[in-house]
C-alpha cells in the first residue's frame, strides 16, 4: 500500500525537504524530472524515435518537465519539442533560465506556442503544466486552450504528479482538466486525485523521502528496487477487475 496526500500536506513536505532536511529545490526538481524520465524510458523507451511534446507550466511542474526533457535526450529520444508559454518572459528565476539553456544546447526547439503540426503526430505528450498547487476550476490563459487541444487529439499522455487542472484531491470534477493520461507520474507520493487515475501506468518517482520524514507525515512508500528512479504502482482501474 501506498500513502496518498492532499494539497496542503503535499505543500508541508516540500516545506519540510527544503528546510529541516537540508533538500534544495533544485535538488528535488532534478531527482523529480530524472524519475519521471527514467518512467516514461521503463514504459515507452519503444517510442524514441517518434516525438516529443514537453509541455511546461510556468511553476515547479513546468521546472520538472524541463529536467525531464533533457534526461529523455540523454536516454536517446531523438525529436524533442518543448512548448513553454513562460519563454518569451524570459523567466526571472535564474535556476529556470539555466534549465532553459540545457534543454536549448541539447538542440531541443523550445517554443512559446504550440507546434503547429497535428498533435496525433507526436508519440507522447508530457504534461507538466500544473502540479499541486493548482486551485481554481479551469486553467488559465493559454493554458485553458492547450488542454482543449490535447483533449481532442488521440495523442498518449504522460501527467507529471497531477493531471493539469485536475483538483488535487477530487480529480476531473469540473470537466474541463486534461483527459485521463495513459501514466501518471506521482512524486515523492501521490496526491488523492491519484486515486480516481484510471489510466494504464501509474508509476512513482521522487526517490528523496528520509525515514524521519516519513514517520512524521505517516507517509507509507513501497521499496525501489536497486538503483531505479521509479517504481509502478498498482492501477485502480487493474484493482477494480
């Protein structure tokens, strides 16, 4: 079994890696993206030569989908786009503008819109547009029509921690977040909105929780195995056949 938290746990140990537990947000955003990486290797690495659509948000998720673009190079996905809406604004944060210009010097297009080719031509799209700290019914401008249009594509979705406009906790209430994504990528551990993930993989990744942390939130997290970055856990939807 595995523990599943709402939003403001969720925030409280990220609150408590970045202070009592010495972590880095860099720290964290890079273990997050590599794990996230290494899932969508575990599950698609059949799928290198097709492309790839990273799809960042202007937050922390958007920061992981990021790392995770580069890492997915490094492990030989050969056509990679990034559409980072925040890229014109040329983001204030220097750590956000350093993992801009890595993804860059690897060759990958990164763009403030949305590539203008169909998005059923993409093998995968990664969704890294809004993690745990999204509130609200429905996302923001230009966010609100990039959902649409990957709702209406058949394309595969990867969701990073939460599908994007999902509540944290209710999941798809007001109809108008992402679609169900094929795997869901939950970090550190997942949020309740994990429990009405229907989809086919839903794997684990964020291998950072220390023992103490663990015991403080109650946090119960299966074993990795070896060296992996990611673990699958059971589907709901494999739990309720």
């Amino acid at each position: 079994t595995v523990t599943h938290v709402g939003q403001e746990a969720a925030a409280n140990i990220d609150k408590d890696l970045m202070s009592i537990h010495g972590f880095t947000l860099e720290q964290l955003m890079e273990l997050a993206g590599l794990s996230v990486a290494s899932s969508i290797m575990e599950k698609y690495g059949g799928k290198k030569n097709e492309k790839v659509l990273v799809i960042c948000g202007p937050g922390n998720n958007g920061g992981d989908g990021l790392v995770a673009a580069r890492h997915l190079w490094q492990f030989g996905f050969s056509t990679i786009v990034v559409c980072y809406p925040k890229y014109l604004e040329n983001p204030k944060n220097p750590y956000f503008k350093a993992l801009l210009s890595q993804v860059q010097d690897l060759g990958i297009k990164v763009s403030a819109k949305m590539p203008e080719e169909s998005l059923d031509s993409f093998g995968l799209i990664v969704d890294s547009m809004f993690g745990f700290s999204f509130k609200g019914t429905s996302a923001r401008a230009p966010f609100d029509q990039i959902i649409a249009s990957i709702n209406a594509s058949k394309a595969v979705i990867v969701s990073i921690d939460v599908p994007s406009g999902w509540h944290v906790e209710e999941g798809n209430k007001s109809g108008f977040g992402l679609r169900e994504p094929e795997m869901l990528v939950s970090l550190t551990v997942p949020k309740t909105c994990a429990t009405k993930f229907k989809g086919k993989f839903h794997m684990l990744g964020g291998r950072f929780v220390p023992p103490s942390l663990a015991q403080k939130f109650k946090l119960q997290i299966p074993a990795y195995e070896g060296a992996s970055q990611c673990l699958q856990l059971p589907s709901y939807n494999a739990a309720r056949l």
